[in-house]
C-alpha cells in the first residue's frame, strides 16, 4: 500500500515544525543551561562591622582602660595574639564568644548583654576571611 501525498505532507510539517522549535529556543532540552552566576558576598569590614561589636561587648573588660585577663581587643597588635586568621575554631576570641553560657570563660560574662547569634556569625566570617584589620580605621 502506498502512503497517501497529504500523510506524507502531514509528516513533513510535523518534523520541520519540531526543528524550528528547537532552533528558535536554545535554552530547549537538547542545548545545556548556562548556571546563574555566584552571588558575590561582601568581605567583612573590620570598621564597619567587627568593631562595632568589639565595642558594645569586650571593650569594657578588653580596652584601653583595663584589660582583663591580659587581653585588650581594641588595639590591633594585642588583639590579634588572642585571633588565629583563617581558623575561627583556633581563635581564642571566637572560642570565648561560642562556649556556654555556663562555662566559667565564656564571654562576655553571663551578668553582661550577649552578642546576637548574628554578631557572632559576623565574627567568625571575618576571621576565617583572615581577619583584615586596617592599620587606620577607614582603610
């Protein structure tokens, strides 16, 4: 049996139909998704952001006027003996803030205002960013 002219027809338009789909669509299953690209995350601003937070929790204890413990965290030299760059789990100071409240070492002490959960999150990231502390505030 021979097929009839308009099946043959049919099928053509069908199949060049299909192509031109595909052709006019590269984002189709037959071409490969180009990913999004990587959101770009800020690096933590020691000024702006560690500082800050240095300030309202560990300079009443670890200043310029006391420096309980021998720790002073308001001078970068001193500060950064008790600072491990890159290695938060290694920091005495990120060690202090994150134990229980209950240990006798956590900081700041128990009696005092506590750092948010996200003042701590900011700690840890500028540390394991390497804890970039300007030698000028502003730089």
């Amino acid at each position: 049996m021979k097929p009839s002219s308009s099946l043959i027809i049919l099928v053509a338009g069908v199949s060049i139909l299909g192509l031109g789909a595909c052709a006019s669509n590269p984002g189709s299953a037959s071409a490969p998704a180009t990913p999004p690209p990587a959101a770009v995350v800020a690096k933590v601003d020691y000024t702006r952001q560690v500082q800050p937070i240095f300030s309202q929790y560990c300079y009443q204890c670890h200043g310029n006027g006391r420096q309980s413990g021998g720790v002073r965290l308001d001078a970068k030299d001193s500060a950064l003996k008790h600072i491990t760059p890159g290695d938060p789990d290694n920091s005495d100071v990120y060690r202090a803030i994150t134990r229980s409240q209950g240990a006798s070492d956590h900081m700041p002490p128990i009696t005092q205002d506590q750092p948010a959960d996200s003042d701590i999150a900011t700690i840890k990231q500028w540390i394991t960013e390497g804890a970039n502390w300007p030698d000028r505030p502003g730089q």
